[in-house]
C-alpha cells in the first residue's frame, strides 16, 4: 500500500518531446531542442515533462529507463 520509492512512474512523464509539439508552448520546446543540440543528446534518450509555473513553463527531460529528472529547462516567461 502507498508509493513505492523507485518505481517508475506511468503518466506523462512518457511523453516524447515530437508529441508536445502540437502544444502552444513552442518557447520551452525550443529551449529543449536547442539543448539537446548542444548537449548531444538524442531526443529518443530523453522524455518531457512540460510543467506550467506561476510565471514561466519548464520543460523537465527525464531518463526513460530510470525515471529519473536530469534536467530542467526554463521556456520564456508568462504574461510578457
């Protein structure tokens, strides 16, 4: 009974980045990809989680394997 520490987590934190595409959010996704060039990492390596905070959205890239948030990516800010 409860939540079990390590286990992986089935909701959107299996989302690609290619499926967020369709979403307004274009500013994050940019972040993201410009992120991902520079880092060189592949995008098949990698889920997103997109997050809305009070003033800006983030983009957190998760490893698909563990689970596991890596990094964190801030889009452009909300209400400019």
């Amino acid at each position: 009974m409860g939540f079990e520490l390590r286990t992986p987590l089935d909701y959107p934190l299996q989302d690609t980045i290619a499926s967020h595409a369709v979403t307004k959010e274009q500013a994050a996704l940019k972040a993201v990809d410009e992120w991902l060039a520079s880092s060189g990492t592949k995008e098949d390596d990698v889920r997103c989680l997109l997050l809305r905070t009070r003033f800006a959205w983030v983009a957190v890239l998760v490893d698909p394997k563990t689970a596991q948030p890596f990094k964190m990516i801030l889009g452009e800010k909300i209400g400019e």
